[in-house]
C-alpha cells in the first residue's frame, strides 16, 4: 500500500488542509487502536459529479464590498482547478430567494407574451458572481432552482407565504423557465439542470410555491420538458423535489411513476434540514438506480458562527453519509455571507464556508470551508465510490461510546487509479486506525488527531 499523501486539517491546530508526513501519523504499535478501516476496491458503486457551492445575489452582494483582489481570493479559493477547493457544480435561483435583497421577478406585472422579460436584477450581483465562478473554474455544471413564480401567476398573488401556481400558467411559467435559459446561454452561461420548485411542502414567510409529486411530475412531463426539448435545451436535466430527505423516498416514488416520467424527469434533488435520514437517499438510490440523486442544499441555521469547529464536522458527517448512501452531487448553500449571516430579505439568517466583513473588506474562511475541501479538493469529477467498512476495536473515546457519531469515512477510486479515503474524527481523542485494502496482506496503523479530518491518497 502506497499512501502517498496524507492531507489534515485540525481544531487548536494551525492544519488547515496541511500536508504531513506519514512518518508523522504512522505508529509502531497499536495502543489504543480505534478501530479497522477496510476499503474494499472490489465493491464499486456509483460515479461522483463533483461538489460545488450556491452563487446567490447575497454572496454576490458580499463579495462586492472586498477590494477586488480580496474577492478573486475568494473565488480562486473555491474554484481554482489546482489551488482551490476545485469547485465543479454550482447552483442559482431564478427570480429572488431568501437570500436575495428583495422580492424580485424576471416579469413583475401581468404579461402572458413575456415581453417585459427583464434580467436588470440578477445582473446586479448574481450574473457577475455566475460569470466570475464559472471563468475561475474553467466551467462549473449550473443547476438552476425557483423559489417562486411571480406573484400575478400564483392563487396567492404573493412571492412569499406559499400559495401554488395557477394552473392556467404551467405551459407559461415552463416558457419563463427556457427565457431564462435563454438570458444565461446569451451571457456565456451554460445550464447542467433544472429543478422544478425549491422546498415545494415548505410554505414559508420567504419565497415560497407548494407543488405535489404529481404536480411536479405532470409539469415535467406536460411542459417543461418539451419545451425544453423544442428550445434545443434537451441535455439540460429536470429534478424534483428539492426538498428535505424525510420525504425524499415518497416524493421521487410518487413523481417517477408519473406516465413519461422516464423520459423527461432525470432525477431528485434534496437538502439536509430534517436530519440523517439517510435510508431514504439509500432506497431511492437502489431502487432507481439510473436516476440522478443530487444534495442541493444545506447550511447550519441560526446566523453566523464564526470560528466554529462543529459546522465543517457537520458537513463532513453528512458528505460521507450522503455519498456513502448513493449521492451523486454534493451543493453547499450560500459561498459567502456576512458576519450576521446575511443579507437575507426576511432575516432568515444562516452560516456560510467564507463569512466577509462587509465595512473592512475582509474575508474569514471558516472550518466548514476547510472540511468540504477534503473532498472536493480530492474526489475528482467521475471518481466511483468503492465499498468502506470500519470495524471499532474498543468502545470509542466519547460520550455514548458509539462509533458511528464519533468516526466515520469515504473511499473512492479517481479516474486515473489513485484511491481516496476520508475520515473524521469527532471525539476528543487520538483516533489510531489499522488501515487495509481487502485482499492484501499490507496494512498501516495510523492516527488522526482530536476533532480532525485526513485525506489519504493510495496508489
């Protein structure tokens, strides 16, 4: 076994995705030895995309106030291909979310011939911030979501507060969806996907529209997709859903066996926000196996935690269960938010990898920034996930003596050969790991620091 590069980052440590020797973590002898770590080349499972973040107009706004050198910092950070964290997805909201300035459409009164089509908004900060991305990172794969149609479309005349499209306006409001394409492909900005609503069981004070599974599938099917189709945006993939995992199972079921569903609806998007529920990632995924699943958002909620350790164990915990589960696209929330959490229309604040000090122009990298790049920095585009099993050797040093909420881990195979396995450790402890691949006899017995990640690289 070749382990030919051990990347770490550490809290009451100065690591931060720091490369060290493997005479530093390797042992001797096994004292204390936590646990067995067995990748298993043999079990291969699904492709990985890739990771990304969101490119709303509140990162957008955020990044404008640092001085210009600050801000391509901060987007070479995230998207340089050799330096960064080698973002390759990203997503955007058509017309406002909660994380825009305000309620805005791309159509803000009546017009059925969507004349009056306006992008002024978006170019205020969301295209330049798209644009900006998508340059640095030599081209990300852009899912597109709503929050909500324009107010004079829907039952509630209201963007916020829930409230459904009319049905009168589904081929309408699939036209506005391809404008919108339209307008991006116009500015050099390629779309990956579409999904149909944001949160569509989610009547919240924000930009909001609730949709049924049925719903969701008969626009697919009925509009969005052959227009689509017709407007030569064919490749672009429909996702529904887009909501929590709690009802990701019952959703997806309900939508794909819609009549045509095959055809048009490519997959389920879902978020984080009601817990580990991640048997439902794991029935869909076995059980449609030719359907995409992608995370599409999660943050920490609450407003900013500055400095804080557990939001970036947050985001691994739910990396490694996700993809472990079936995932094929990992999307963070916001990139960047300010020191409040904001700005967010409706003050539904929240943590973001990179908080920005709007008066002093300066931009703070937070643990959540450094734990996501274990990943993305790592996992290459097309890596498959292979089979992982960690076998505890005493009862782990933390507090309900449970494995599985103290140390947990990843492996994949990239495309040119070279496994990656990552893994966490939440307790207070050294964890010391005896490493092996199945079917050789080699095995390394290493340590992971307290509250650490590790990135090993295997040939």
């Amino acid at each position: 076994m070749n382990i030919e590069q051990i990347i770490e980052t550490a809290k009451d440590t100065d690591r931060r995705l720091s490369p060290v020797s493997l005479h530093e973590r390797q042992l001797g002898q096994a004292k204390h030895l936590s646990c067995i770590i067995t990748i298993k080349p043999e079990q291969i499972y699904q492709p990985i995309m890739g990771f990304g973040g969101a490119l709303t107009e509140s990162s957008g706004y955020v990044l404008s106030a640092l001085p210009r050198e600050k801000r391509e910092e901060v987007l070479k950070a995230y998207y340089d291909p050799a330096e960064g964290l080698g973002y390759t997805l990203a997503r955007t909201h058509l017309n406002s979310c909660d994380f825009s300035l305000g309620n805005w459409a791309c159509v803000e009164e009546p017009d059925e011939s969507l004349a009056t089509f306006s992008m002024e908004k978006a170019e205020r900060y969301q295209i330049p911030l798209i644009r900006d991305a998508m340059q640095t990172a030599g081209g990300l794969s852009l899912l597109i979501s709503p929050w909500s149609p324009p107010a004079w479309m829907k039952d509630n005349h209201d963007m916020n507060h829930g409230g459904k499209l009319l049905k009168k306006y589904y081929k309408l409001w699939a036209s506005y969806f391809v404008r919108f394409i339209d307008e991006l492909v116009k500015r050099h900005i390629p779309v990956w996907a579409v999904s149909i609503q944001n949160e569509p069981e989610a009547n919240q004070v924000w930009d909001s529209c609730l949709w049924t599974a049925s719903e969701e599938a008969e626009f697919a099917v009925e509009q969005l997709g052959p227009q689509l189709e017709e407007a030569g945006y064919g490749h672009i993939k429909i996702l529904v859903w887009d909501h929590n995992r709690d009802r990701l199972w019952e959703r997806a079921s309900e939508s794909y066996a819609w009549p045509g569903a095959e055809k048009y609806i490519a997959g389920a998007a879902y978020h984080w926000y009601s817990g580990d529920q991640y048997e439902a990632v794991r029935w869909v995924a076995e059980t449609y196996p030719d359907k995409l699943l992608v995370f599409s958002e999660g943050c920490v909620e609450g407003g900013a935690r500055p400095g804080a350790w557990f939001t970036g164990e947050r985001y691994a915990h739910n990396i490694i269960n996700d993809l472990n589960s079936g995932c094929h696209a990992w999307i963070d929330w916001n990139i960047a938010l300010d020191l409040t959490g904001g700005p967010n229309h409706v003050g539904n604040l929240c943590d973001a990898p990179v908080l920005v000090d709007t008066d002093k122009g300066r931009a703070y990298y937070q643990s959540s920034f450094y734990y996501i790049g274990h990943f993305s920095r790592y996992i290459k585009p097309r890596a498959r996930r292979l089979g992982v099993q960690m076998d505890s050797w005493m009862v782990p040093a933390a507090v309900d003596g449970r494995m599985g909420n103290t140390m947990e881990a990843l492996a994949v195979r990239n495309q040119d050969g070279s496994i990656v396995l990552v893994l966490t450790n939440r307790t207070e402890a050294d964890m010391v790991y005896r490493l092996r691949l199945s079917g050789e006899t080699d095995e390394r017995t290493l340590y992971c620091p307290p509250r650490g990640i590790q990135t090993l690289v295997i040939r």
